[in-house]
C-alpha cells in the first residue's frame, strides 16, 4: 500500500518540477518545442506547478484527516439527522 501512495505522489510532483523547470528556462529566454511562445510555455509551468503542489497537499491533507491528526475545526461534519422543515411546520398546527 505504502509503494502506491508513493507512486501516487511521485506523478504530481514530477509535474510540479517539470513547471519550475519550464517556467526557468523562460526567464533565460530558453524556449521549448511544443510552445510557440514564452509567456505560453510559463503559465502552462504554472499551471503545473499549481496542479503538482495541489494534489499533493490534498493527499497529505486527506490522509491526515484519516488518521484523526488534523485540528477539530479541519474534521469532516457528521451529516445532520432526518430532521425535516416540513414536519416541524407540520407539527405546529
């Protein structure tokens, strides 16, 4: 189980380097095949840069939550139980 959560964190972040890396090689004006432009080849680093670090913090972040580490305020809510408006405005009259 161990070796497929760290599979499953290594995509996102080999993601996450590769836009750091797009996104410096724009600043040195170092442009890339599949991007006709610069400023193209730097937000499409950002996009993965963004994606990268998102993924995995939601993965540290829900894995957490499972296993009770987080705070009080960051814990999933309970659903709230069959109370209905209608039968409460059914019952008063």
């Amino acid at each position: 189980m161990r070796v497929i959560a760290l599979l499953v964190l290594v995509i996102p972040g080999f993601l996450a380097v590769l836009g750091i890396k797009l996104m410096r090689d724009m600043l040195f004006q170092v442009l890339h095949p599949p991007f006709p432009f610069l400023w193209m080849q730097f937000l499409s680093g950002l996009l993965l840069l963004v994606f990268g670090i998102w993924f995995i913090s939601g993965f540290v972040f829900y894995r957490d939550r499972k296993n009770k580490k987080v705070e009080i305020h960051y814990e999933t809510k309970p659903a709230p139980t069959g109370s209905n408006d209608k039968e409460q405005v059914d019952s008063t009259h």
